[in-house]
C-alpha cells in the first residue's frame, strides 16, 4: 500500500495534461467572454433589437452552405 501511495505523491501530469488543461482554461474564457457579449448586447439593444439581430445572423449564416451546395468546383458537388 504504501509503494502505490508514494507513486501516487510522485506522479506528475504530463505533456498532454498540461496543453489540455491550458485548453480547457482558453474554451472557458471563450464561453465567459461570450455569455458577457450576449448579456451586454441584449441589454443594449432590448428584447424586441435583439430578437431582431438574432433572427437576421440567423438566415446570414444559413444561406452560405446552400450556395456552396450550387457551386461547381473545389468545394460544390456540381461536375
């Protein structure tokens, strides 16, 4: 029991741990930053501004792939 103990007081994370560990630190300043932003906005703007701005980023960012669905070449499935 006691070489499993001074194993487990020894152990030190590695290479991976640490870069995950940094990682997962950025992804939670990220969603802190954004959840700020999103408040900030809805506040400045009012329910009904935000709804709006919402519902136009909304259709903005879902006709991009349908075009790229009719585009011969690298990225469209046209011949």
């Amino acid at each position: 029991m006691n070489y499993f103990l001074a194993n487990m007081l020894r152990w030190r994370p590695g290479a991976y741990l640490r870069s995950s560990s940094e990682l997962f630190g950025w992804l939670l300043l990220r969603a802190a930053a954004q959840i700020t932003s999103v408040v900030l906005l809805a506040k400045t703007l009012g329910a009904e501004d935000y709804g709006l701005f919402v519902t136009v980023l909304a259709l903005a960012s879902f006709f991009p792939p349908l075009v790229i669905l009719g585009t011969p070449g690298e990225h469209g499935h046209l011949p």
